[in-house]
C-alpha cells in the first residue's frame, strides 16, 4: 500500500483530462480576450470633482438648456451631413435618401416658387394696373410650368424606387420629392449629397 503525502497528487489525479482541456479553451475563446477596463478608464476621467447640484430651479433650467445647446450644434451638423441617427423621421430611410438624390442631381422649376413668391407679395404694394397684370401672368406661367416638371419628377421618383429598392414602400416619397424641389438649393436641410446635373 502506497502512502500519500499531504499535497501531493498521485499519478491518476495529475493525468490531464481531455474534456476539461475542450472546456478551458471554450470559456477561453468565449471570452473578450482583453481584461476589464477600470471604472474611471470606461467612463473617461473628468477633469476636476464633479460640480454641486443646482441650488434652485432656475439654476436647474439653466444647466439643461446650456447642455441641450452644446449637443445640437454637433446633432444638427450630422443631421445635415445626412446621419441616419441625427435626421428627423420625416427624412429617415433608403426611399427618402433616393428621393433626395433624384431631386437634388437635376434642376427644378419649383425652386424658383421662393422667388416668384417674393416678386407676387412686391406687386401687391405697387399701385400699378400693367405690373400687377405682368405679375398676375408670370404667377400663372410658372405654376403651369411648376405643375409639368413636378409630374416629370413624380414619375422619376416612382421608376427609380421600383428599379432600386423594389421591397420598400414608396408612400409620402413623391410629396417628399417635390416639396423638396420648391427649396432653394442650399436652403435644403439635409445638404444635397450629388452634383447637379
């Protein structure tokens, strides 16, 4: 009979186990393979203690508005680079980033409505028979003309989502497409993402 000496192992205990090896190298390569970062390290060290609560509601008001500020001056810029994230629901999706495209890679009649707009209230103040009868005139022109390009637009848009995103409902695109080409260029929120023409 062997003896066994306290904290020795015999011969049968120290043969590795190849199930257990399967199961260390399991959990091994489950892991992250990098260890956990420190608390201060993950939530970034601030530069000095933390600053008092607000003593009053005004005070309280006026924090949050200073913090809403400085987090919509980056928000509105990546929403006008296009940003998925930062844009309203409204401008959200592959149909309305087509849309857009499509509107802001030709030239529209309706982005001349702002001007013609101006010059209709202008003629209004003018006591003159000829330039409100002109203006009258030149108002009816550019909305037949507004009214063609708008359908040629509307078919364009309608095309370009059937060949393109054939799965995506295309509803609200055509009104999104043509108020969008009653804007003036640079005046459009998001930025125009193509060249004209």
């Amino acid at each position: 009979m062997k003896l066994r000496l306290p904290g020795r192992k015999s011969s049968a205990e120290t043969t590795p186990d190849p199930s257990a090896d399967l199961t260390d190298q399991l959990v091994r390569s489950s892991g992250k393979g990098r260890p956990t970062p420190k608390r201060s390290e993950a939530q970034g060290r601030r530069p000095g203690p933390p600053p008092p609560p607000p003593t009053t509601r005004k005070e309280a008001y006026r924090r949050m508005r200073s913090s809403q500020a400085a987090n919509r001056g980056t928000a509105r810029a990546a929403a006008a680079r296009g940003d998925e994230n930062y844009l309203p629901a409204r401008d959200r999706g592959p149909v309305r980033r087509l849309t857009r495209q499509i509107v802001d890679s030709r030239r529209n009649v309706g982005s001349l409505f702002l001007v013609i707009a101006a010059l209709a209230v202008v003629s209004f103040f003018v006591r003159n028979a000829y330039v409100q009868t002109y203006t009258s005139l030149l108002l009816l022109v550019f909305f037949l003309f507004f009214i063609v390009d708008s359908v040629f637009l509307s078919r364009r848009i309608k095309k370009a989502i059937a060949e393109q995103l054939p799965k995506e409902n295309p509803k609200g695109a055509v009104w999104y497409g043509v108020s969008r080409s009653t804007m003036i260029r640079r005046w459009r929120f998001p930025k125009p993402e193509v060249t004209e023409g």
